[in-house]
C-alpha cells in the first residue's frame, strides 16, 4: 500500500478522500492550511482503518513549505506516491469589479499550488517508478462560470497542467489526471447565495448537489491499480449539470 498526500482535507472533499484512502489501506497525509484540529480529527478517523495519518499544516502556495513537507512526509512515513492536489478557494466577483489581489490569490492557491506539490513529488514519484497524480479542477474550469473568472481560469490551468504533467511521466509509471467536479455540498457551496443554488439544482439531471464521498470514490479509483491504464483525462462528476 502507498503513502498518499491529500491537500485541503481538514473538510469537505479532500477530508472525503483521506478517508476513503485509508478505507483502501494507504497510509494518508491530511493537509491543512490552518485549522489543525479538524485536519487531527480526519487523520484520526483515517487511523481508524488501521493505517497510519498525519495531519499537517502547510500552505501550498508557498513552493519552498512543499518541498519541506515531501522531504519531512518521506522521513516519517514514507515516499508519497499518491498525490491529490485538493486544496482550493474562492474570490468570487465580476470581471469588472475584481480585485488585482482577488484573481493573484486564487491562481497562487488553485493552480500554482497544485504546481509546487507536483514538482515536490514527481521526482519522489519517478525514483519510485509509480504514482498516481489527482488533481481537483472544476466544471467551472471546462464550462466558465459568471463571477469566477479567476476561479475558471484557475481550474481551466489545472486541466492543461494535467494534461501536460501526464505526458511527461507517462513513461516513469506514473498517471496524472483530474476530477471536474459539478455542485458538491460543502462549506464552499454553503457560501453561495440561496437563489444560485436553487438555480444550480434545477439544471442537475439527478435534481441535486454532490456529496463529498461521491467524489472520494472515484479519486480512489483513479489511485488505484485499476485504473493504471487511465491518465491526462479529465472526469466530470457533476450530476448532468449543462
Ligand atoms: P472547502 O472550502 O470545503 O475546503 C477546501 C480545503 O482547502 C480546506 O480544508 C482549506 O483549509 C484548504 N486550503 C485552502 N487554502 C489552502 C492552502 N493555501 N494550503 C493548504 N490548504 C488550503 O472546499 P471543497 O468544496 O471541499 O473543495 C475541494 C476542492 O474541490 C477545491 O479545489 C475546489 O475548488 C474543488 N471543487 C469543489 C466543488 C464544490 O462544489 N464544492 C466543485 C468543483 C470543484
């Protein structure tokens, strides 16, 4: 069984899939950007399993914190070889009243995050001559979205990354793929105003949000033996949204 890395699962979808990694027999790390005590619950539900977790805090826009934390996660567990680049946020507002900071942050934490624990792992990845790289990127990345154009262009970057990463390292054994999520009940979509996700829900063919453990399960399968012959694809969960 391998050591997976889970970015942003102190809640929502990437708590999600620590669990269901573990439930799977991988040693998981939970990563937080703040809140450590929710990141020690999920680790400790993920030790439930029988495997070993961790939780630990470490921003993922900051490239040098992700190097240490690869180095420290190969010393105390051992050569990741599972990666979820889940951590994301929104600023949302309209192109014209965006702020400069608004679209920098989200692209810093969304896309140039999923850069800096790629390139942290890839070589660990490489020398293993296996691994599996998920990336969360959004329908709003594939579809656009009023009022996200950061957001989109944060996911939308995460698809070509996906796409490229994959065929670099395609001949080291090593599969990269992303997920496109539709509307997941978490606190992200709690944000949104009551009219919009009323709206939302009338155009989802299954008439309702996501839940997080529906994404987990197919980003455990993506990190599974079975699917070793899938990579550079982008799976869109979203209830038949559009
Ligand atoms: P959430 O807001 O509930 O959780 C996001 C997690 O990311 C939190 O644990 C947060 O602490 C962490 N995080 C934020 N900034 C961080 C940073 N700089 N470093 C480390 N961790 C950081 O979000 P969610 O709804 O569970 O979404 C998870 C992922 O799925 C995100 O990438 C999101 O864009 C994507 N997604 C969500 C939906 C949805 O409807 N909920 C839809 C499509 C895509």
């Amino acid at each position: 069984m391998a050591t997976a890395i889970v970015t942003g699962a102190s809640r929502g979808i990437g708590a999600a899939i620590a669990r269901e990694l573990a439930a799977r027999g991988h040693d998981v790390v939970v990563n937080c950007s703040g809140s450590i005590d929710k990141a020690e619950a999920v680790a400790a539900a993920c030790r439930e399993q029988g495997v070993r977790a961790l939780a630990m805090a470490w921003d993922v826009s900051d490239f040098a914190a992700c190097q240490t934390a690869v180095r420290q996660i190969r010393d105390e567990l051992d050569a990741p070889t599972i990666l979820v680049n889940n951590a994301g946020i929104t600023a949302d507002g309209l192109l014209l009243r965006m702020k400069e900071e608004q679209f920098d942050r989200v692209l810093q934490v969304n896309l140039k995050g999923a850069f800096n624990m790629m390139q942290a792992c890839a070589s660990v990845m490489v020398r293993a001559r296996t691994g599996r790289i998920i990336n969360l990127s959004s329908v709003a990345g594939v579809m656009g979205n009023a009022g996200q154009v950061n957001y989109a262009a944060s996911k939308a970057g995460i698809i070509g990354m996906t796409k490229s990463a994959a065929k670099e390292l395609g001949a080291r054994g090593i599969t990269v793929n992303a997920i496109a999520p539709g509307f997941i009940a978490t606190d992200m979509t709690d944000a949104l105003p009551a009219e919009v996700r009323e709206r939302a829900e009338r155009q989802i063919a299954l008439g309702r949000f996501g839940r997080p453990e529906e994404i987990a399960a197919l980003a455990g399968f993506l990190a599974s033996d079975g699917a070793g012959y899938i990579t550079g694809q982008v799976i869109v969960a979203d209830g038949g949204l559009g």
